[in-house]
C-alpha cells in the first residue's frame, strides 16, 4: 500500500523540525493542534470539503477524533498530512500534506486552510513543499489529489501546482474528481 522510499530516504522521527518554507512550517502534530484544527473543521466551508460526513465539527471529541486520525497516520505509516504553522506568529493555518489511507486512489497530497488564512497563497506554498518532499522521499511517479467538483478554491490550487484533472472517483461515498501531479512535469 505505502510506496516504497527511494534509496537513502528516510522517514521523519517524532522530534523532527519540519519543513519550512518562506513563511510557513509544515510538522507533525502536537496535542496543542486538536483545539485549532476542530475550529477548522467547524467552519462550513471547510466542513463541506474535508469531513467525511461534510458536516461542520461542532463537538470536540469529533475533533479530537479527527486530530487522532491524522497524527496516527503518522504513527503508522511514518509520515502524514503535516500541520502548516504561520512562521511569524506560530499560529495554526490548516493541514497540508500526504495521505494515503487503504480506501483512497492513491498517494495523496490534500490541503486544508482554515479560514482566515485563505487567499494568502498559502495552500500553494504548503503543497508545493509536501510534493516535493514526497517526491523526493518516495519512489513514485504520480500524487493525486482528490478535490470535489465544486471546490473551485482547491482546484485553483491545483491548478497553481501544475495538477491536470484526470477523472472522478468515490471517496467515503462522495463523487469528487481526481487531480494527477506527475513527477515528471513537476517543476517544485
């Protein structure tokens, strides 16, 4: 299911410093997260894209549930969809990052920015980063992307990336369209 690593690669370990970009610190998950990410998922736009049921979160053991989900994606697998941290202020943008669960199409990198850090750039510069450390850790050719039909904000996003839309799939019972980055067209 995992694709393997590419020869030397190696996973992060639970003290790992992250990735940082230009403003961004993308790292794994920390008991401090669970409270901010719930407010995420709590707003109804990002409810109707990221929860499997497109509900908001309006009770915090669903949150905590769903921070559990994440952060164990890393205990099991040795990577997952990393918390993006604003590098100024510390504070909590949102989820970007791999994720490849038994039932998905295929290696992931998904996103998620909460509220009032949209329209920054900030889901590009996050993913951009996630592809490129996943390309550059595992032997794959292809990342998709699983965006619904009516999430133009993500398809923008993967359209910044280079991503082509390449057919539909079902993912917890909803439709959505499945976006490919190919390695070999990727310019990260």
């Amino acid at each position: 299911m995992i694709p393997p690593l590419k020869p030397g690669a190696t996973l992060p370990q639970p003290n790992w410093p992250g990735i940082e970009t230009e403003r961004l610190i993308l790292r794994q998950w920390r008991a401090s997260d669970i409270a901010e990410n719930t407010a995420m998922l709590g707003d109804p736009l990002s409810a109707r894209f990221i929860t499997a049921d497109r509900k908001p979160v309006t009770e915090p053991m669903t949150g905590w549930r769903n921070a559990a989900i994440m952060a164990g994606h890393w205990v099991l697998h040795g990577f997952g969809m990393f918390v993006v941290e604003e590098k100024g202020s510390g504070k909590f943008v949102g989820r970007v990052g791999p994720f490849y669960p038994p039932v998905w199409p295929g290696f992931e990198v998904g996103w998620g920015i909460a509220n009032a850090f949209r329209g920054k750039g900030y889901a590009v510069e996050a993913a951009r980063a996630a592809i490129n450390w996943s390309f550059a850790t595992f032997d794959l050719d292809e990342i998709v992307h699983c965006i619904d039909a009516e999430n133009s904000a993500s398809q923008a996003v993967a359209r910044r990336l280079g991503a082509t839309k390449d057919g539909e799939t079902i993912l917890l019972g909803h439709a959505c369209d499945l976006w490919i980055t190919h390695r070999g067209k990727w310019h990260g």
